[in-house]
C-alpha cells in the first residue's frame, strides 16, 4: 500500500525501472570472475553450477584461486563423473564445507546417469538433484539457461530490506523480501540481472559499511534515505554455539612420517582424513580421559593454545598433543604419511590449522621443507 502510495507520487520506482537502473550500473562495474562469460554470451552450465556450489560458503576471493585448477582437473561433467571421490575430494581443498564436493560428484554421477551428461533446466529438475537447493537452482535457470528467475541469497535479502526500509527482523521478513526480490526478475537479461544484484551486495551494499555514494539505487532507497541503511536487515537474536573440545594426536615415527586416520564416509567432514582424536565434547577438556584415546602409549606433550575452528552448529577448540614412536613393528596401524607428502591428503581446514601449528606444514600450506611447486 505504501510502495504503491510512494510508486504514484513518483517516490519509488517500479521493479521494471530498478531492474534497469542496476543492468546500467552492471554494464560498466561488473567483476570479472574467471567463471563468467564475455558480456552477451551465455554461461556454460557446468562452470554456473560449479562456482555456485564453489561459493555457497566460500568467499569469491578463495573460489576465484581454487575455480581455475579444478575445472583444469575435472573439464566437464562426464570428467567429475569418473573420478574417484577422494580425488574429488582432494581438489576441494581450501574450499571448506566437504559435503558440497561428495554432492557435486554425486551430482555429476546422477546427470551422467540419467540425463545424458547434460544438466536439466527446470527448477525441479534441478532441485532434484543432489546439492541443489533453490538459490542455485534460480542461479542456474537465469545465467546458464536465461530464464526470469531471480536467486535470492542472505546478500539479496540484506539489500532488499535496506532498499525497501524493511524493519521485520530475520527469519519473519523472508516472505517479503524474497517478493521484493523476486519482483524485479527480468525477461531480456536474467542472468546479468542475478549477477548485478551479486555484484552490488559484494561490491556496494556490504555488510557492515555500504557504499551508498556509488551505489545505482541510492536515490530510491528507502533504508539510505532514514540513515539506517547498515543496521539493516535486522535479525532475531541467536542463541550461542556451544563449544566441544578435545585432543588432537600428532604421533611421528622414526622415519618421519605421520599418522592420519580417514573419517567415516557419512557426517561431519566425511571421508576426508584426519589426525587421531578424542571424542569432541562439550564442556571443559577432561585430559586423563582424552589422553585415553592416544593412538600409542607414548610421551604425550601437549601445546599450550587450542586450535579453533567455527563449524555452522559448534564451535570447536582442539588441542595439539605430540609424541613419537619408536615401536619396532611400525607403530600403530593407520594411515601413515610421510611428511613431505601431506599434499597427498584430503585434509580439512581444522586439520591443516593443527598441522601449521606443529610445523608440519607451512603457512601457504605446503608440506614444510617441501620444494615449492612452480
Ligand atoms: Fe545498499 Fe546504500 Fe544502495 Fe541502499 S543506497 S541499496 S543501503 S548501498
């Protein structure tokens, strides 16, 4: 009622003239992604879906380093397809978020199987497939298949609600901003219409500290306008995540090489490898039981700052305990690495945190001593 009040005063403009407000700014400030195609041309589905899933919780930096090798490992489909999961795995380093990988390879499989290798354009085509929730499903309908969808992330919602002066706390506003999104899909250029909204809420509707002075709609936003455009959208209080902890064992042999283990295929960072650990749980570390879980009976000496890592439901603190091995059968049975090959593994971030922290791997996350690859 009040935009339609607003839209008849000539105040705020009509979806249709947002939309083409933005595809000019677009025109001249857009990124460049090694994932997208020449201005006019039309995206290859398989590089959409690929940086889709890469950047569902992964920065565009990080996605942009990562994009290029693993699309020169797996070109298409049909390659990701034939590939063995720990390979898949392998490639997803640095990315985070294991789960999506095992689902993209799971993907790759399905469309082989039973859609000719090429990947279905209707959303519940798409949304049947595994990964595929509705924003890469938009994502895809509009910049790989030019279909009037528009993909609405946590960037679109914040930006509605500051254009719109949408003072409905999160989850409750979602309805009207995802309508408020949605109004502004376009028939002649959906995708550059997805990527421009991308681009504005990366760019300049940030988070904490939006660019208003260079932004497309300043003149229609309503959030600007009252002076409260960065304390939108606004959010129900979350409850705060509990914290686990426990003992990482870094266990080496005579001959340098250390022990890993792989995690179970299914949960929690599945099928990628790890060092031995206690059982991660809430509350105080309790060191006598922990220790109880060491690979070998050995001299254990413990670091004295926890590693943290922040998981979507918990947050994590492992502390370091090493040791050495001298048994003459070898040590305890495992996966042992030796430790110029760390590379080798699937390792994720917390892994790799413990790792740096002990030595046995740089800060660029090469094995230490290793020769640079060049
Ligand atoms: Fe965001 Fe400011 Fe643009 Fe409004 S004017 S959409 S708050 S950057």
């Amino acid at each position: 009622m009040v935009a339609a009040w607003r839209r008849a005063r000539g105040v705020e403009p009509t979806p249709a003239a947002l939309s083409a407000r933005l595809l000019a700014w677009y025109d001249e400030h857009r990124r460049q992604l090694p994932w997208r195609a020449a201005a006019g041309r039309r995206a290859e589905p398989y590089h959409v879906l690929l940086s889709e899933i890469m950047l569902q919780q992964t920065t565009a930096a990080t996605v942009s380093r990562r994009f290029v090798a693993f699309l020169a490992r797996f070109p298409d489909l049909a390659a990701l397809a034939a590939a063995d999961e720990a390979e898949v795995l392998h490639a997803w380093q640095g990315l985070g978020y294991y789960r999506r990988a095992r689902a993209l390879h799971a993907l790759a499989r399905d469309v082989t199987l039973r859609h000719g290798g090429r990947l279905p354009s209707d959303q519940a085509g798409l949304r049947a497939l595994p990964g595929i929730g509705p924003y890469t499903a938009s994502a895809l309908r509009a910049i790989a298949f030019g279909q009037a969808a528009v993909p609405v992330d946590g960037n679109v919602l914040r930006v509605m609600a500051r254009l719109h002066r949408v003072e409905t706390p999160l989850p409750a506003a979602l309805p009207e901003l995802r309508g408020r999104a949605e109004a502004l899909a376009e028939r002649e250029r959906p995708g550059d219409l997805a990527q421009a909204l991308m681009d504005l809420g990366a760019t300049v509707c940030r988070p904490r500290k939006p660019r208003c002075g260079v932004c497309p709609w300043q003149a229609s936003c309503a959030g600007h306008g009252a002076g409260i455009a960065a304390e939108l959208p606004r959010r129900t209080a979350r409850a705060a995540r509990p914290v686990r902890r426990g003992l990482a064992f870094l266990l080496t042999r005579p001959d340098g090489a250390l022990l890993f283990r792989r995690r179970p295929p299914d949960g929690l960072l599945g099928g990628l490898h790890e060092l031995p650990s206690s059982p991660w749980q809430e509350g105080e570390l309790a060191l006598a039981a922990a220790l109880g879980h060491a690979p070998a009976a050995a001299d254990w000496r413990l670091h004295r700052a926890p590693v943290r890592h922040a998981f979507t439901h918990f947050l994590l603190e492992l502390t370091l305990a090493e040791a050495s091995t001298a048994a003459a059968d070898g040590g305890p049975r495992g996966l042992w690495c030796p430790a110029g090959e760390l590379d080798r593994l699937a390792l994720p971030t917390i892994m790799r945190k413990l790792l740096r922290q002990a030595g046995a791997l740089s800060a660029a996350g090469a094995p230490a001593g290793a020769a640079p690859v060049r």
